[in-house]
C-alpha cells in the first residue's frame, strides 16, 4: 500500500516538476515524460497515439489549489480550460453546490467555446493538482475537435423525444457532460438490484432489460392465483422458481437508467446488449449540475413497467396461448391426415 502510495506521489511531483519549465524549454524527453504519465487520463486519452497530445503536453501547465481554494468564481472571464489530474473540485452555481469531480474530469470549456462568463463557481474539495490550458492553445488544439464532437451529439439528441422541448443551448449542456462509449453484444450494464449511477443514451444497437421474477410452484389451488407473490413460508419451503424474462426492448432514440437515478431506488431489471451498442452516458454528478427545467424533462418522460403480479399473469396469458396454437396446430394435422 505504501508502495503504490509512493510511487503516485512519485508521478506526481516528476509531473509537476517538467510542467513548471517552459514550453520551449522542454525537451522531446520531457514530453515522452509528460506522455507517460498523463496519457491515461479520462479526458487525455481520447488523444492518445496523435500528434495533439505531444502539442498539449508541450503547452500544459500544472496548478495546484489546497482543500477549499477557489479556482475561479462563476460570471468571471474564462481564460483557462482545466483537467483534473490529482484531487476532486465542487461546482457551485448561485452558492449552491451543483456537482463534484473527481481525477480524469474536465471543466471550464463552455466559456471558452462561447466566450461567456464562467457559469459557475470552482472549488478545490481537498488538495488538487489540475492540468491547465490557456485560451490560445485551447482555440488551438482542442476547441475544434470539441466542437465536432458536440455539434454531432447536439445534432443526435434533437431527435430524441426526451429532448423535444428542449432548445439547442439546453442540448449543448447535456452534450459536452456525455461519454461516449462501444458496447459488445452480451455487455451487462446494469444489474438488477443495483443502483444506477448514470443515464444512458443509446446511439445506435438494441438493449434488452431483463426482470428475475419469482414464481409459486407448488401449493395453488386456482390457477388465477398464479400471479401472487412468494410468501417467506414459499421461500422456507422451496416452493419458488426464478425466471428471467424479457420485459422490454430499447433502440435508438431511448434511455435507461433515469428512473433508478433520480428516485435513488435499485433498478428494477437488468439491462444487457443484445446486439453491439453505441450509447451515451450522463454520470449523476453532471446530471445534478444540470439546470431544473432540463431535469423536468427527465422525470416526467420516466417509464414505468408493470409489478411482478402484472409481469407474472402477462406471462401465464402468453402460456396458454402458446398451448393454444399448439393445440390448434396438432387438430389441423391430425384432421388432415384423417
């Protein structure tokens, strides 16, 4: 544990040390250097193999701020684009605490890209050491690849109907807070049980959610009461079957995780891939951040599905139609070979 303890620090101050030189100061091994450490980083990586990130290396800068220093304060200038290399910030807006971040997060674009104030306040939550890029070299590197990025995802969620009464500034908000990300057929994204700590926005693919629903086997006198939940006398007596069943399917143009995130409740099923996926995801600390009309639109598009009971009746109804059809099917053969 010290070890691993020591050699961060390590990491950290061999960082520190290479940025506090000049930009023309630093040599090709310093930037192998710089490469080295940083390359990993959440927001850095994206870059990863290209001649951008040798550039950036070569301008970044390091600042550090102690437990409860301000980076900046909200409706100042921007000048700065900032990535969190050690540490963890709070967003405050209006002196309210909005959102926290933590190693690998981004912050202070919008200003940049849009020359506005800063559109809330920054401040360290323990001791931090922050990548810095100043404005020249943001516009300069990165501000295009960014607003490609953002162009295309503002563009895609216009065609969402969670989004539909939303204006283009809104969806810009919500586009530069997602992560991109591939999933392969089978992927387990949510359990069920667990709590969701995102919201997830499928680009393209198909996403199945799945519910273990518990059933009696034994025991009933009336077939209508097949849909009645498990008593702990049931489960004592081991007179309950798990099944999982399908109970929805989701394309493009649909989220999950919402519901689960904003109530704070365990998800109800779990969500898996059953084709390879694109999605987006909004972590709940950028979706706290968001402004209260947009995270109306959230809670009232929620989707609600049925209880076990309703789930449980739906498929013994499917049941008897299947012995229904076969039936059906086996009269219409014996007939004809009568």
């Amino acid at each position: 544990m010290d070890d691993g303890l020591n050699l961060v620090q390590d990491r950290k101050e061999k960082l520190r040390q290479v940025l506090l030189k000049k930009p023309q100061d630093r040599t090709s091994d310093d930037i192998d250097d710089i490469l080295t450490i940083v390359e990993d980083n959440e927001f850095l990586k994206q870059f990863k193999n290209s001649s951008k990130l040798r550039e950036l290396c070569r301008y970044m800068m390091i600042e550090h701020f102690g437990a409860r220093q301000t980076v900046f304060e909200q409706d100042e200038p921007g000048d700065k684009f900032y990535i969190i290399y050690s540490g963890r910030v709070s967003l405050y807006i209006n002196d309210a605490a909005i959102n926290e971040l933590n190693k690998g997060k981004s912050f202070g674009e919008l200003a940049l890209i849009y020359g506005e104030p800063r559109s809330a306040t920054i401040i360290a939550v323990e001791p931090s050491d922050l990548i810095v890029l100043d404005k020249k070299i943001y516009d300069k590197v990165i501000k295009g690849l960014q607003m490609d990025q953002i162009d295309n995802i503002t563009e895609f969620f216009e065609f969402f109907p969670l989004f539909h009464d939303l204006g283009r500034k809104d969806l810009l908000k919500i586009a530069t807070k997602v992560i991109y990300k591939t999933l392969p057929t089978n992927t387990i994204i949510i359990r069920q049980g667990d709590y969701s700590k995102s919201i997830y926005f499928i680009k393209t693919g198909k996403i199945k959610l799945l519910k273990k629903i518990d059933f009696i086997t034994e025991g009933l006198k009336d077939t209508e009461d097949y849909d009645q939940d498990p008593t702990d006398e049931d489960y004592e007596e081991h007179k309950v079957e798990s099944k999982l069943l399908e109970i929805d399917e989701l394309g493009i143009g649909d989220c999950f995780g919402d519901t689960s995130l904003i109530k704070k409740q365990p998800i109800e099923y779990s969500v898996v891939t059953y084709i390879p996926t694109e999605i987006f995801i909004l972590d709940q600390y950028d979706f706290n951040s968001l402004e209260d009309d947009i995270k109306k639109e959230f809670i009232e598009y929620q989707k609600e599905y049925p209880c076990d009971q309703e789930i449980r009746k739906a498929y013994f109804e499917m049941k008897k139609w299947e012995k229904f059809k076969e039936d059906l099917v086996y009269d219409v053969m014996a007939a004809k070979k009568s």
